[in-house]
C-alpha cells in the first residue's frame, strides 16, 4: 500500500490555484517504537495556511514538502503506552492519508461529548479564536452594536452568536443572498448586509446602526472594513481577527487613513493571535460546550469529501464558498 | 478700560490664516459676589483646537465667539473666600486679557514648586497625556526600540525622555536639522531623523531600529506614520496621541492599508484622550516633578510674546515653528 501526500508545489501568487498543489504518493511511514500510526479523518481548512504559503505567516510551508493544518486522525496502530487503537486525536498534522507522530503535541478527544468534527470548528480554534479576541478586545457590553464582517465563516458566525448572549445587537456582513438569509434564520443576527449588491456599504451600516457600531469584528479588511469604521462610535474597539480580502494581494493596497479616526474617536484597533491565550482554552471551551448544549450556540460546516478535494477545499476559501467551517472529510 | 479678546471669526478650511480669527475689543467684565477677576498671564496653543474650529473635536468653537484653551491666570481682584489676590490659577479659559470665573474649574497653582509655566507643559495635560499613552499603551520594557514623531514637539519631547527612564532605544523623527541635533543633545534620544531630508523615511528607521520598532508613539500621522508601522515588530504597540499631519485636511487622505498588518503583526493601535485618566492626575505629577528635581526630565517651550500674538502661535504649530510647547505670554 502507498501513503498520500497533498504538497506545496508553488508558492502562490495572488489567488492559490490548483497548480499550487500537487497530490503525490509515497512509501507508507514506519511506525517505530513509542509512536502512533494516524489515519486522517478530518481536515480543517483554513485562511491563515495562506500566510504559510509565501511567508508573510511564519513557520512557512517549504516547497515539495505537505502542507500541514489542524486534523482530526484514528489512531490505527499505537507503539505507545499512552493512545490506543481506536482512539481519535487532534493535532497540527501532514496532510496526508497516514502519518506517525509521537504523541507529544496531540490531544485526545472524546467523541461522545460533542461530533468529533466541532474539535475543528465551535471547540477548537475557531470557537476559542472568536470567544477570546470578542471578549478580551471587543468588550461587548449590554445595549452596544456589534457588527461582524466575513459573518456567515466559521469565526463571524460564532462571534455573531456570543454577541447576541452578550446583549449585543448584532449586524453581519456577507456576500450572498442566501447567507444573509442563514444569519438572520440560523444565526440570530439581528440585519445582515449583502456587501457585493449594497450600493453603499457605509450608508447600509449607518441605516442599520442607528446609535453607531460600538465593536466592529474584522474578518476581511479592505473596503468593507473602511465602511464600517467610518461608522464606530467614540471609543470603538476593533477586533482584526482576519484580512481575507488582502491576503492573495501582490501588491499594497491602499485606503483611507485610520489614524485620523483612532485619534478622534479614541479607538483600539488590535490584532490577535489565539497562541497567547492557551491557559485559557479549557475554561472557555467548557463555556462554549456549554452553550452548544443549551443550544445557544449553534453552528454549520461545509464539507467535502475525499483526500484530493484539500487544494479545492482551501482554494474554495476565497471563493467565499464556505457556510461556516470548511471541512474535508478524508 | 476695555478688554481684548481673540474670537473665531470662519472656521478654517485646510491651513488656519490670520483672517480666521479676530482681535476685538469689549467692555470689562463685572466681578460679581463669589466671582474672581483674572487675568491672562500664559495662554497654551495646541493642535488639538484645530479640531475644535471645525467641529471634528467637540465640543466645538461658535463662530464670533472667543477661543478657548488652557490658561495661566493672576487673580487680579476676589471676591471669593477661597482665592486671594496675587494668586496664580490654571484652568481652561477664554481668550481673553481679563475675565471672571467662580473658581469652580480652577486649579491653584504652587508658584513655588515649579515655573508657572511648567503647569502647561511637563506638569500639566502635555506632560501627562506623554505619560499616560506611552505607559498604558505603549508599555515601554527595557531594551525595546520606541519611535517617537513630532518629537521635536511637547509630547514628543517628553515621551522620548520618558522612553530613556524606562530603557528603551529611542528615535525621534522631526522636521529640521536643529530640532533632530537638539533631540539627541538636549533630551537624549538616541538617533533622530530630519523627515523633510530623509530621502526614504521606511529605510532610515530599519537602519537607526535593527532590532525593530516595539513601540510607535504616533503624534503626526500621515506618510510618516506609514513609514515607521512598515517597521514595527510583532506585538508592535502605536499609542496614538496625535494626527498633525491630516488636522487641515480638507478631503480624507489614504494610505496603505493599516489592517493586514495589525492581523499579521498582532499590533495595537490605540487613540488616547487624556480626560479618561483624571483620577491619575496627582500620582503622575508627583512622578513628573519628582523626574524634574533629578534633572531626569527637561522640557523646552517656544514662547511668543504679547496677546495679539495668540493666532500667529497656533498657526506656527502647524508650521512645526515651535521647539517644545508653543506658549503665548501675556
């Protein structure tokens, strides 16, 4: 039997195409003393690996080498006294069919507490990623407007959620019909606006946000975040969680300056990173469990099938066609 | 006798002009029972009116009225048990050579401790608002790299001294050779640049700043601004304390986009406003004259000499004429 291997061919330039990737076979690895043999399960594909690709995310991704995510695995043969056969793990893994690893970086799950794929989504990074920067920079407070941009992503439509618990009212920003509809529906977002057939994205978020927008939570950057930051009220606090709409630029881009605003509306404008605040996922994983179980918190995915679909999965991404969490299932 | 004042005659479109502002004589004011009569004897001119003139930082300047700012004055007459004559008071007040006050708003002045002057400078909000933002914000560590614009300026001049107590590397960036040879003479910056010389502003701070930019203190905006945050390190802090550069401004300027590296970079960028931190005042004046006394601290001040001076000073700011704080003297 041969392994297989999905790996960084090219580093891309402006939009990752298919040519970037190259799905290759190799020998099956050798599963040596004190280590386990993992069978992918579930692939979570996400936009940071982007950064990865052309170093502006370090570690980067070397060429001819896998590219590497969170993954959910079965461990299918353990050499090691902690993990046995049968039991599923987490980890920063190989996208690859098989791969031995020692253990030591991966965490066990328990697939009756919740469906093994919201490891990935609501209780793994992306749950904490959305709690942790909403709460620690957002500040929610009772009363305030909130407004998300990428809403209807695995972050926004968490973020959007906690809001809502946090006595927020609640605007998203998508870029279909269909999402805005799912925001609303699914999602309890209070409005939701279609950025690419608003007329005017500044003067949409005004209408909808008649005492100003206290929080804006910034997943794409970009003109639709220079719209909503004309908006903010004094003191307004931005969470900068993401900036999908700069990261396939080959060049600078340009927009108002944000100074001026920061100075006069005495702003925080911060970004994040979820490795700072590692003490903290336990305790907030618990809460989240908490509210998936009281059902105020709920969730969606997209999910592909079959290892050869992780290019188009991660290429997908930009292409917004995504509901929630991108997921390939091996 | 009559009395003089300073009104705002139209509201400034881009540069503030002389023909903005009026020098107008009226009647004397009456001292009334609980009253004191005071009289102008150093009138503090900053940038932050600009805001003011044209309704960007309110609250804002009616037209025909008199200007208003941060004033030393002598109580010329009291007619209040709780100030005598000869008193010195500080407070923000009119544009006017005399006026009354009830005393409510007014600070009393220890003539003693320190040249009434420093009360609008080093000890008063200039001194305080350097403190505070590069504190809070900025979070200076020792052997961090801090870049200081409009250093040559109030704040300016006492962050970067404040940077050297806290052992941090400190640049300052300024508009002319006298003022970037003053900075490291005078108040010990380690390196400064002459903006206005500097053939590429982005590649000058790589080269003063090996180790990076930790902290950004940002009182100018701008061309400038985009130069120096090109050059912060991750968990680079930007306390944000001022925006010379675009306060004329008659349409929105634009700059690179400030949000993809606030995401890569995990920065803070963080507008200040002083009144948020009244409760500190008497602490971090302590600390100020105390850094005074052991000749830790110098300041410098531009002073211009006679009250019809008043708008030719606020005008010379934007004209970087002033070294330190610009102060009109009676």
């Amino acid at each position: 039997m041969k392994n297989r291997k999905i790996i960084l061919k090219k580093r891309p330039v402006g939009m990752p195409l298919p040519s970037d990737f190259s799905n290759e076979e190799e020998l099956m690895p050798v599963n040596r003393e004190g280590e386990i043999l993992l069978k992918s399960v579930y692939v979570s594909v996400d936009p940071y690996l982007r950064g990865k690709m052309n170093g502006t995310h370090p570690p980067i991704f070397e060429l001819n080498e896998s590219v590497a995510s969170k993954i959910i695995a079965e461990i299918v043969e353990s050499n090691n006294d902690n993990y046995k056969k049968g039991d599923f793990v987490s980890g920063y893994l190989d996208w690859k069919m098989y791969q031995t690893s020692d253990g030591k970086t991966l965490q066990k799950l328990d697939a009756n507490a919740a469906p093994l794929r919201a490891y990935l989504g609501v209780l793994g990074i992306t749950g904490l990623s959305a709690y942790i920067a909403l709460m620690d920079i957002g500040k929610p407070k009772t009363g305030e407007t909130l407004v998300v941009s990428g809403a209807a992503g695995a972050v926004g439509t968490i973020v959007g959620q906690i809001g809502k618990i946090m006595g927020c009212r609640v605007i998203g920003i998508a870029g279909t019909d269909e999402k805005v509809a799912l925001l609303k529906s699914k999602f309890g977002f209070d409005e939701a606006i279609n950025y690419k057939t608003a007329p005017d994205i500044k003067a949409a978020i005004a209408t909808l946000c008649p005492s100003g927008v206290d929080i804006y939570f910034d997943n794409v950057g970009g003109t639709i975040s220079d719209a909503v930051i004309a908006n903010l009220n004094e003191y307004g606090r931005v969470p900068v969680c993401g900036s999908i709409s700069n990261y396939n630029d080959v060049e600078e881009k340009t927009g108002p300056s944000l100074l001026p605003l920061v100075v006069y509306k005495f702003l925080t404008i911060q970004g994040f990173i979820i490795g700072d605040h590692v003490a903290r996922f336990p305790e907030v994983t618990t809460q989240l469990a908490e509210w998936l179980k009281e059902g105020k918190l709920t969730y969606s995915e997209t999910i592909l099938e079959g290892f050869d679909k992780l290019p188009e999965a991660f290429i997908g991404l930009f292409e917004g066609r995504n509901e929630g969490k991108m997921i390939v299932k091996i």
